[in-house]
C-alpha cells in the first residue's frame, strides 16, 4: 500500500529560552538549560535520558555495578525517589545507612558521571506503603498534603534531612543532582491507606490546594537547601503544573489499577499510536490535557513504562519489545527527554518491626517490576534493544532535537487494535529528518509488514522509502542525512552511533527485523570503488561493511543485524564491543559479566580494542574468554502442603559474582523464608521466580530455605455457619507446588 506525507509546508518552530528558573551552572564553564522544546548543554541540544532507579529498594552493595549497567545502556540520568516512610519509619528517627545511604548512591552516580533527579515528595507512591508517607504521619491532627503548619513542619524536616545527605551535591556544587521533583501527581492520583487496606477502600489524601500547595512545597524546598537547575512536577492527569516546574510525562500500556475494580481482559491503548505533543490546540485520542499550551513547555517524560509490576488481579509476563518501542513513539510525537519507570528492578526493604513497606496489591518484598534490570541485576531483552535507540540519541541528539513531528492526517486517532494499517510519523525540518515507523501494539497482533511505501514530499522531490517490517519491531529510517559532507539519501537502516578511528570514520547501522538494508546515497559518490550510489547490506553473518569515497570524504558503513546490534557496547574511547551477556566499564578496565564460563566477544575495529590479540579478525576482532565453571548442588524436598526447604551450599557464591536461585513452580504467591524472615516473594506469572543469593550470602551458611506457596485455590468459600464465631475456608481444589529448583552462577571476567 502506498501512504504519503506533505513534509515541506512546516510552520517554523518558535524555540526559546525558559528562563533563569531553568538554567544552571556548575562554575566549571558548564551550563545546563532549557528552552520550550529541549534540553541545552553549554547552549547546544542536549537529549536526555533518563532511567529510574531506587537505591533503598537494592543492597549498596550492589548499586555501582548497576550505576554502570545504566550508563553503558546509553542513560545519562537517574531519576529516583526518596522514600519518607524509609527513612523516618519511626518519627524523630532517621536512618540513611546501608541501602538507605542516600550520600553514597549520589556520590557513585557522579563518579560515574551520571545526572541525577531526586523525587523528593512528601508523597511520592511508587507503590509503597502509603505513597511513602510514615504511618504515623496519619496519627496527626492535620491532613497531609495539605498545607498547615503541622504538615509544613514536618516536611520541612524531612527536606532540611535531604538536604543534609546530599550537600555540595547539586549540579551548583560540581555534583550530579540537576532536578528536584515536588511531590507526585499531586490532585491527580494517591495510595491505599495500609492501616485500613483489606478492610476498607480508604486511600491517602490526594491533595486540593492547586498551585499554591506545590508553590508553598517548591518554595520550602529551596529555604532547606534543595538547589537543582530546575524543579520539576507529573503532568499527566489532570495534576498540578506550575510555570516554574518542568511538567515531565509517560506512559504505561499495561495498567493494573483497572483491575482494582474492573473484571475482563485489558484493553489495547493508545500509547502505540503516533502523537504531536508539542502542538498548541493538538487534539487526539490520548490523555494529554495540559493545563499550558504545549508549544510553551518541551514535552519530556519521567515516567515511561519501562516494566510494570504484577499486582494481585493483574499477573502477566511483561513484553520487552514494547520498551523499545513506547520510546520510538515518544521521540516520534515530539519527546526530547525521555523517562523510564523502572528501568532498575528492586526489593523493599522489611520495616524496623516487621512492617512490609510496599502496599497491598504488590509483592511484600519485590518489586523487580519486569524492568531492563532486574530487582538482582539481570539484564532483560528490553535492556539489549534501547541500547541501541539510547545510542542513537547520544550520538545524533544534537540533531534530532530541534526537528518539528508531522504526522499523516488521522495518525493520532488510529484504533490501537487496527493492525493492517502502518504506523508512521516524521521528524524534520522540511529538507531531512527521519521516519519513525512502529509495528509494535500491546495487547494485540501487529502482523510483519510487506512492501509499503511511504512517499515523503519534500520542497523539490519525492523521497519514495519501501518498507517491510516483522511484527514487534520498530525503526527510525533516516532521510538526508549527513554524513562526513556526503548525503545519504533515504536508507531502510536505523543510525544508531559513529566510530572515530583515526581519520576515518565509521557510521554504524542497524536493520531492522524484516528490513532489507539498502542505502541510497545522492550521486558523486563511490561504494567500494564503483559508481554505484546504492546498497544492499548482506547479513548473513550478522554484519556487513562497506567504503564510501567522494572528492572530500572517505568513510566506512558499518551494518548489523537487529541480533547483533542488541549485543553492542560503545566504550568510552568509542570503540564497540559486542556480546550476547553484560559490558561493564571503568576506572579499572572492561569487564564482562555472563551466565556463561565460556564466551566469545567481538571488537570493532578488529583489533587494538582489548589488551590481548584477537583469535581471529575480518570486520570484527573475535576473543575467546573462558573461567573456570562452577558447579552449584542445590536440592529440595517438600515438608508439608505447599512447603519446602531448599538447602544451598554455604559456598554458592564463592568464586563467583552472584549466584541466582531460580525457582519453577504453580501457585498464587511464592514466600521465600530465612530463619523465618521474609526475604523474597513472587505473584506467580508463569515465569521463573529468580533470587540472588549474593545478598543473604551470611544468613545461608547455616540457614536452608523455606518456600512457602500460597496455593492457587478454585471454588473458595469461607464458612462462617457455626457456633462462636468460626470460620473455615471450604475449596474445590488448589494447587501450589514446586516443579524444579537450581542455582546458576553469574561470572565476571576481566577483559
């Protein structure tokens, strides 16, 4: 089918600057700003990119590591909360030690080179045990979020506290920290009460003071010392956005919180559907109802769904192509900042008396959220894929950013269950840009697409792109692009980064699932010594090169396959590597980080990338690296009705980096105890529940575990019919059992 897109009659964008309440500087000649449409470095677009992560929710020990992890995945911030009940649990009480050590977490996030925005609440949700607001916060006679002295008081505490820890921290000081965010969802959304959860349906004061009451907390912010270049508030629903916070946005196409009152299957939505977010008077099938004109405030997200946790009435096994694709559409619809909520997996902490901080509907303990990175570490699909669009930004952002969206005319208000129909939108300045193209929905089939044509008119030519497209997948195609003075036509290929070698370049690609890889370059040039200005990518191996050269350039086209490109790192020199398990970089060199004693690493170039000679080099450099593999004895016997004990060598993690118990079994609730503490649970997914040993290494070397499942029960009836008040649970039939358990290693090898 054949769809085409005016792109040469753009209203020029009117780009200006927000102001000194959106402007820093670090006193070392470095500036940070905003103008309505993006983020400026030292007066340059700057494309964020930032992750959620939250250092009370994983051990400190584990926190560099994953600081890492999200940096070589292509992040430049972190975003994360700071939870008050954590914190003050027991009033006049605070504790910033261990996994609450607030200090150390930013300390390595700027050692690391990280940004950083702190949520600060009061209220923050997250799911936690009453949006984050200590139980006897409740005892009070006041109404929280809301302003009184009593509530401004002890807010003001909890600030002063904040600001204590993370003094000399902020981006004025030469520190990381560059946005505060003030509460959350304030007038929009709020939390179950847990004191009353299951026995009533009494949430948490939502707030109903407007402006004033996020002004009144903004201001308070800052009297405690709480200084970043600029403030920032949600801005989805309805929720309050004054003109001095940057409203950040999101997106979650996997809700549980229907299903807190809503029985059926979850619908399709519209966050697979191509939006113009940055367009006064924009009307479309969303909710994006800002309380400004969009055109006034650049539309950036902090909560994009980077995983989502199962609750009680909603378990599923999260899509990872979805993350990758949620932020193709984002970039597409006029997004130049963009936010994951999670993108770092984690585990509440248990509360100073046995009090389980997360609320009600999720696990006690877990809240590993299906994210990139899991609650221990684990690297996930969606991890592998937004690398390479988190490259594609870091590397090209600089152009990007100032490009204007246009979309075909009923783009916004596609049915997100129509799947014969492509979805497609533009980013341009009139004469070059790119063409976003998604075949991803969730809750619905998106079938491979063959032979489209999407034909882009241009001022003085018709740009004709051919595109097939396999199911799931998604593609950011180029059109004009420069590269080294030479114009690259259109190509079915993703640009995703540039290798400096010498004086030559190399310009890195990604195909596509189900595209073909052709470039068509303008003419003057020649490809591998020919005349010809087209190309096809041979993929067989998974990556191609090919020599472009004019009277002025000369560089390579390095093309990988969309498996290849998923396995890519960019170091810090700038040279890739590319395996199929984790890269880490330091201060003290590479590191690989596998389930695997044996592997085989790729460089690009092909040799001079790591200390030792290549086993073999053609495009890519081939190393071999191999540890001595270990062998982990794990078993398990049932102790009554969906009860077991799991006896763990003292020794598991001896040797190795970590070591995952993973655990398949049948049930509603899996309780993994120590000495009778909790310390993991899982709503039963159908997937692998995983625990990282690495953690309660001490407590199991003379300690077995004790798994308890909550059985998935049919026909349950509790019997209330009988003398003195008793009650029986009377069922048809359950099942709660453990099929298999084991213990795999994690290694790390030096490079």
């Amino acid at each position: 089918m054949k769809y085409r897109l005016n792109v040469n009659r753009l209203k020029e964008k009117d780009i200006y600057e927000l102001g000194a309440e959106f402007r820093g500087s670090n006193g070392a000649g470095e500036e940070l700003s905003f103008t309505n449409y993006y983020m400026q470095k030292n007066n340059a677009p700057f494309f964020g990119m930032s992750g959620e992560f939250h250092y009370s929710r994983m051990s400190d020990s584990r926190w560099e590591d994953e600081i890492i992890k999200m940096k070589m995945g292509g992040l430049n911030t972190i975003a994360t909360y700071v939870f008050w009940i954590h914190h003050e649990e027991e009033e006049g009480v605070f504790d910033f030690t261990g996994c609450r050590n607030l200090r150390k977490f930013i300390e390595l996030c700027k050692k690391h080179g990280m940004y950083v925005i702190l949520r600060v609440g009061p209220f923050d949700h997250g799911e936690v045990r009453n949006g984050g607001i200590p139980d006897w916060m409740y005892g009070k006679p006041f109404e929280v979020r809301k302003i009184s002295e009593g509530f401004l008081y002890y807010t003001r505490r909890l600030y002063t506290e904040i600001a204590k820890q993370v003094e000399g921290l902020f981006y004025k000081d030469r520190g990381p920290i560059i946005g505060v965010q003030i509460d959350n969802e304030y007038m929009h959304s709020s939390a179950p009460w847990e004191i009353t959860t299951g026995i009533s349906d009494e949430w948490v004061f939502g707030g109903d003071e407007g402006e004033e009451y996020m002004l009144t907390m903004k201001a308070l912010a800052a009297e405690c010392g709480l200084l970043p270049v600029f403030y920032t508030c949600t801005g989805w629903g309805g929720a309050i956005t004054p003109k001095s916070m940057l409203p950040l946005w999101g997106g979650y196409a996997f809700r549980p919180w229907l299903f807190y009152s809503y029985k059926g299957e979850h619908p399709s939505t519209e966050e697979y559907v191509y939006q113009n977010f940055h367009k006064n008077g924009y009307e479309c099938n969303y909710d994006f109802h800002p309380s400004y004109e969009p055109e006034e405030k650049p539309y950036a997200c902090c909560e994009m769904g980077g995983g989502m946790a199962c609750s009680y009435y909603y378990r599923f096994q999260y899509p990872y192509k979805s993350v990758d694709a949620m932020a193709n559409i984002k970039i597409a619809s006029g997004c130049n900042f963009l936010g994951y909520y999670m993108f770092q997996g984690g585990s509440n902490p248990v509360g100073k008396h046995g009090i389980f901080m997360n609320e009600g509907q999720v696990p006690k303990i877990s809240y590993d959220y299906q994210a990139a990175l899991g609650e221990y570490g684990q690297v996930r699909e969606s991890y592998r894929r937004t690398k390479t669009i988190h490259q594609f930004t870091a590397c090209f952002g600089e152009r990007l950013c100032g490009l204007q969206t246009v979309l075909p005319e009923g783009a916004s208000f596609i049915d997100p269950k129509d799947g014969d129909t492509l979805r497609y939108a533009v980013r341009t300045d009139g004469t070059r840009g790119f063409l976003f193209v998604n075949n991803y929905q969730d809750h619905a089939l998106m079938p491979d697409k063959q032979g489209e044509q999407v034909l882009l008119e241009l001022k003085d030519e018709m740009i004709t792109f051919l595109i097939s497209i396999a199911e799931d997948e998604n593609a950011i195609l180029p059109f004009h692009f420069d590269m080294d003075g030479v114009d690259l036509v259109w190509a079915s290929a993703q640009p995703v980064t540039v290798v400096k070698n010498g004086d030559r370049n190399t310009w890195v690609f990604m195909v596509p699932d189900g595209m073909d890889g052709s470039f068509t370059f303008a003419s003057g040039v020649q490809i591998n010594g020919t005349d010809e200005t087209t190309y096809q990518a041979h993929l067989d191996t998974g990556v191609d090169r090919f020599h472009v050269e004019d009277l002025d350039a000369d560089f390579d086209v390095l093309v990988l396959s969309r498996e290849f490109s998923n396995q890519m790192y960019q170091l810090k020199n700038g040279a890739l590597v590319f395996t199929s398990e984790v890269i880490l970089e330091d201060e003290d060199g590479i590191r690989l980080e596998t389930a695997n004693a044996q592997n085989t690493v790729y460089t690009y170039p092909a040799t001079g990338v790591l200390p030792t000679a290549p086993v073999s080099a053609d495009i890519l450099g081939v190393y071999t690296y191999e540890t001595a593999e270990k062998t982990i004895a794990v078993t398990y016997e049932r102790v009554a009705a969906n009860r077991y004990t799991i006896r763990i060598p003292s020794d598991c993690v001896e040797g190795v980096k970590d070591a995952l118990l993973q655990i398949d079994y049948q049930g509603d609730i899996g309780h993994a105890f120590i000495d009778g503490a909790m310390i993991s649970d899982n709503f039963c997914n159908g997937a692998i529940w995983e625990i990282g040993l690495k953690d309660f290494e001490e407590q199991l070397k003379d300690q077995c575990l004790t798994i308890y499942i909550t059985p998935l029960k049919e026909g349950a009836n509790v019997n209330v019919e009988s003398a003195m008040a008793a009650r029986k649970e009377e069922i048809t039939s359950s099942i709660g059992e453990i099929s298999n358990v084991r213990v795999c290693p994690v290694y790390e090898i030096k490079l």
